[in-house]
C-alpha cells in the first residue's frame, strides 16, 4: 500500500538518498526543476519578468488552469477521465457574467455558486460511472456536451460583464506584493495536503492502483469515486470563477480551451493516467509550466499561430516521459 | 496494455454466456430499432410542418447525412479496435484546406493532387496510431495532441484567412448527378457497401473485432497486432480528409473551424449505432442508421427553429440515454429475463 502513496517533495521530511530517486518519480520534484528552470529563461529574456506586477500577471493567468488541472488530477488518480470541466467552467463564467452581483458579499455568493455548479454537475458525472457504471469518457463526454448547451442557453455569444469587485479584488495583490490569484490556488493545494492523509484521500489512491483490491480491503470503491468526481466538480467551480475574475467578460466557450491543457498539465506532473499514482501539487506546477511556456514563447517571438504545435508536443513528450520515468521506478 | 488504460475500467464484463443467436440478435435488434426510428421520425415531422417529411427533405437528410457516415465509418473502426479518434475536425479542416489550396478551381486538370490530399491525411493519421501503438500514449490524449498539433499548423499555414476556391471534382461529386439521382447520395450508398465489406466480410475486419475484444488473446492467436492496430487511425485520418473535400465541394470553401461540429456526432453515431464505446462489438450498418437519424433529428431540430444551445443540450440527452440504454449489465438483465 504504502508504494501507491504520493511522496511529494514539498511535504516530505528530508529525503534519504535511497528514496531520492523515488522522489523524482512519483514527487513534483523533477516538474518544479523545470518550473525553475523555465523561470530562469523567461527571466534572462524579459527582465522585467522578476517584478510583483509581472508575477501577479503570470498567477493570474494561471490559476483557472491550475484549478482545473487539480480538479482533473482527483478524477485521473481514482482512474478515470473528466471532460466535463469545459462545460463547467462555460457555466459558471456566463452566470458570473449576466448575475453579476456587487461587493465582497457578492463575491462570496458568486464563488458559493460556481461551487454548487461544479458539484451539482459533478455528483452527475460521479452518479453516472460510480453507480451507473459507465465509462468515464463517455460519460463526462455527454455531460460536457450537455454543459456546453446550458451556457449557450444562458448566453448565447460572448458578452455581458463580471462584477467589478471580483475583477479587481481577485487580480489584485496583498500589500502589492502577494498575487490574490497565487493565494487561492495555495490554499487549495493546502487543504489537498490534508486530505490526503485522511482515509478519502488514501481511498483514491487505492482505488486508482487497483480497484478490486480496494475493494476487497473495505474501501467503499463507488463511494470514493463519485468523491473524486465531486471534488473535481468543485475545483471546476473555483476555475471558473477565476477565469471570470481575469477575464471580466462572459463566453459560452471559455471552458473549451482549458480542456486538453489540464491533461497536459496532469500528465507534465507525472500523475499517471493509468490512476492510482501522481498528486495534485505536481499538477498545479504543470499547469504553471504550460502557461510559463506560452509566455517564453512569445517573448522568444514564435508567432502566436503556432503555439498549438508546442502545447501538443509538449504534451506527448510528458506522457511518453512520464510513462519512462514511473517505469524505471517500478524496477528500482 | 498503455493503449487501452482509458477504456479499461469497466472491462470487469462477463462474457460467459455468448450464444452466437444472442450476440446476433443484439446487434441487429439495436440497427433496425435506430433504422425504424429514423422512418418514424421524418413520418412524424409532417404533423409538426407540413413541409417535412417530403421526398426533398429525405433527399436532403441523406446528402448532409453524408459526411457523417463516411466520418464515423473511420471513427466506428478506431473504437472497435479498443481506441478513440478525436483528432477529425483537424483532419477534415487539414483535407478541405489542401483542396482549396493546392488544387483550387483554376486548373481542373489538377484532379491526381486530390489522392495525394488523401494521403497526407493518411500519413498524419500514422503517427498518431504510432504515437499510440509505440510511445503507448492513451489513444484519445495523442489524438487529441495531434489535432491541435494540426490545427495551429494550418492557422500558421493559411494566416488566419484560409484561400482557394472548391475543386471541380469536389463540386461534381457533391453537387452533380447521376441518371437523376444526387451525386452524392449514389455515393454514400457506394461507400456504405465498401465499408460493410471491409468492417463485416474482410479478415482486417475480423482483426479489428478481436483486438478490441482482447488485444493480448489477439496477439497470441496470431492477429498481426501492429498492423490491425495502426490502420484504423489511418483510415480514420483518411475519412475525415475525404469529408474535408466534400464539404468543401458542398458549401464552396474551406474554413479553419469547419470540422469543430464534427467531433461529438461522430462518435455519437457509433455508440447509438449499437456499438460497445469499449471497442470490440459494433456494425457499420447500425453506425450508418445512428449518422442517418442524428442527421434527421439535426434537420428537424432546426426546421422547428430551436435555438443552438437547445439542440446541444438535446444532442447530448442524445448520447448519454444511447449509452445507458447499451450498458452491458442492462442487456445481461434483460437476457436473464429471457431464460
């Protein structure tokens, strides 16, 4: 059991040389080197890069994906797929934009209800293949699709505005210094940490590796699973009403977008998609690196046009490898 | 198996009881039931407007239905096989660019670059089926990659502003006619014959069904694997690229989102057609009835005038009840009801 257990960097005591390879494995150490690293060279080439504006700019950009890929990180360690986010986060991005209400407490109301969203349409997808037993793709195939209707009932085209407060609030910095953005995608991975060492957050793992086994060890398999995917659901919300916050405007399309980055980001992270291994720190970090990427792209100079070739390369090269890597580490 | 990782979680299926009349039954009971409700569909439509339901709207119904069959034909052999196809709309808006392009409408004589349109489809198709049955990544994530891998290439290709008028060729073929019949409906039915031929009555047929069932019992049965399991993308690829001509030959013009509605259809059609989303059982003629009446429901959605977010959602009402009235355990239950 305990080979199936994350062992991220960032948690972990200080690691014993033998277990160091594993730590590379199955940890978000090796995604954070190239974070880093990547950092490095954005920094070298735009050197404004290092200033809290640009950093807050950077965290704002990546919180919806970041989110979305931990939201898709729950799904993909019980061992399965979640299409749906696209169609969740179109939601909760034209409610945001045509129910836009005012003030803190509008905001708090705003963020209860893209996270009633999220969880409503993901006890749907959980019910669908926990209970139901279909397949996942499938599934949430339909569910998206479904999803993707609703928030063009609800808009139409793209328009309306967000509530002021929560574009300005939610964008802004701490004492000008701390991204908002960076803080709620901190308490997130937070509050994972703990559940991850409750008896859900084992449950998932255990499912993910081997569900019969799960299974036969007392774990509740469908229970857990229709918890991975309202957890998910959840985590969508938030995205959702990140998203909102950066872009300030509604569109019934905005999910689409987010959908193939969040397995890249999953997979940069080296949570496999065979489930049961990875974790949901390691996906955030992948979804940084994605967007990092766009970023070094551009002040490189590649044409904006061709920022698909990269996401798609990048994307087969981190399942390739991060199939490689967890297979070395099986064999040690 | 890495390649069928995201079909697998459901494969606990028991297979026990495979009488040859049940197994029988079951396919064909699900393509005459979606071919009876088609009929009673376009019949139905003439209560709601007297204009539906007519010879011309039959007509129409099976011209567009055309796209989605040759589509799912490739789309309905990727799933047999055990994987999933979502790299089409790229590929459609890959072939429908190449044509107006390369050939355009300027030198008719410049017909033989349409075969070669079809195989640089069929080389991208591949390596996506490399990308899958070698580096062992998740069918639909490679496939996925590669559409966006294609469709950034093509917006770098055409600038944002695709160029080029449609092929003669392509407009004969989807606009002419032949002994007063459509072109294009004397093509469907040609097409529909070849594809039974090869899905049903050809050895790679047979291999497809075995590989997707067990890919490892395939392999030690002598199932040439590699091959059974990169030709579906490949002809996959391929379909999608020929659906890129005709539509181009249809409306007169490429556009870089032309294929973006294809996708979902595309495997709705397969899995109401009677088709296992696991891979391994399926017909092409139920994939045909299941193109045909999303088509018919598409064309009557939209006579009655209901608006784009309302069809999607009914689209996927659509693909969600197909997939739970297939469940295996219903049919299991409705069998032992039976005995």
């Amino acid at each position: 059991m305990s080979e199936v257990l994350p062992n991220e960097a960032s948690t972990s005591p200080a690691p014993v040389m033998g277990s160091l390879l594993r730590q590379l494995t199955q940890g978000a150490g090796l995604i954070v080197i190239l974070y880093v690293a990547l950092y490095a060279i954005y920094g070298y080439l735009q050197p404004r890069a290092l200033e809290p504006y640009a950093i807050a700019a950077l965290m704002n950009n990546t919180a919806p994906l970041a989110l979305a890929a931990a939201g898709q990180t729950f799904v993909v360690l019980s061992r399965g797929f979640d299409l749906s986010l696209a169609g969740v986060i179109s939601i909760c991005n034209v409610t945001l934009a045509v129910v836009p209400i005012e003030g803190p407490g509008g905001a708090a109301l705003s963020v209860l209800l893209c996270l009633a969203i999220g969880a409503s349409v993901g006890a749907v997808n959980g019910f669908l293949v926990a209970y139901l037993r279909l397949q996942s793709i499938a599934a949430t195939l339909a569910t998206m699709i479904i999803c993707q209707g609703i928030a063009l009932v609800i808009l139409n085209a793209p328009g309306g505005f967000v509530a002021e407060w929560i574009v300005y609030e939610m964008t802004d910095r701490l004492w000008g210094l701390v991204p908002v953005s960076g803080l709620v995608v901190l308490s997130v991975v937070a509050l994972w940490l703990m559940l991850r060492r409750t008896d859900f957050g084992v449950a998932i793992y255990a499912v993910g590796a081997d569900e019969q086994a799960a299974s036969l060890s007392g774990v509740n398999v469908r229970r857990v699973r229709f918890g991975a995917f309202v957890g998910a659901g959840l985590l969508y919300g938030l995205a959702g009403f990140m998203l909102s916050a950066q872009t300030a405007t509604g569109n019934p399309n905005s999910g689409t977008p987010l959908l193939l980055l969040t397995f890249a980001a999953v997979a940069l992270g080296g949570t496999s998609l065979a489930g049961g291994r990875g974790g949901l720190f390691a996906s955030v970090i992948g979804a940084a690196t994605l967007t990092l990427l766009q970023k070094v792209l551009f002040s490189t100079g590649v044409s904006s046009f061709y920022t698909g070739i990269f996401q798609g390369a990048v994307l087969i090269l981190a399942v390739v490898f991060s199939t490689a890597i967890s297979r070395i580490g099986e064999e040690k | 198996m890495a390649n069928n990782n995201p079909l697998a979680e459901t494969t606990f299926v028991q297979s026990g009881d495979t009488r040859r009349s049940a197994k029988i039954s079951r396919e064909t009971i699900s393509a005459i039931a979606v071919a009876v409700l088609c009929v009673v569909l376009l019949l139905g439509a003439r209560f709601v407007s007297p204009s539906l339901g007519s010879w011309s709207q039959v007509e129409t119904v099976l011209i567009l239905g055309s796209f989605l069959v040759v589509l799912s034909f490739g789309q309905g052999l990727v799933i047999l096989s055990g994987g999933l196809d979502l790299s089409l709309p790229a590929m459609i808006t890959l072939g429908g660019i190449l044509a107006t392009n390369w050939i355009g409408s300027s030198d008719p004589g410049a017909w033989y670059l349409l075969p070669i349109v079809l195989l640089v489809c069929a080389g991208v198709g591949f390596l996506t089926a490399l990308g899958i049955v070698i580096l062992r990544v998740p069918p639909f994530i490679m496939s996925l990659a590669m559409s966006i891998i294609v469709s950034s290439a093509l917006l770098g290709y055409t600038k944002g502003t695709p160029r080029g008028a449609a092929p003669e060729m392509a407009i004969a073929l989807m606009k002419g006619s032949v002994f007063g019949l459509p072109a294009p409906i004397l093509f469907t039915i040609g097409f529909v014959i070849l594809g039974w031929l090869i899905q049903s009555r050809s050895i790679f047929g047979r291999y497809l069904y075995a590989i997707g069932t067990n890919v490892e019992a395939a392999r030690i049965a002598g199932v040439p694997v590699f091959t059974a399991q990169v030709l579906p993308y490949v002809l996959s690829a391929t379909c999608a690229g020929l659906v890129g001509i005709m539509l181009v030959g249809y409306s007169n013009g490429a556009t870089l989102r032309m294929g973006d509605d294809y996708l979902l259809p595309s495997i709705a059609a397969v899995v109401i057609g009677g088709s296992s989303i696991l891979g391994g059982r399926g017909t092409f003629l139920g994939t045909v009835g299941g193109a045909l009446l999303l088509t018919t429901l598409g064309t009557i959605i939209s006579a009655i005038g209901l608006e784009f977010g309302l069809r999607t959602i009914i689209e996927g009402a659509i693909v969600l009840t197909a997939l739970l009235l297939l469940r295996e355990e219903l049919f299991q239950k409705l069998g032992s009801l039976w005995k």
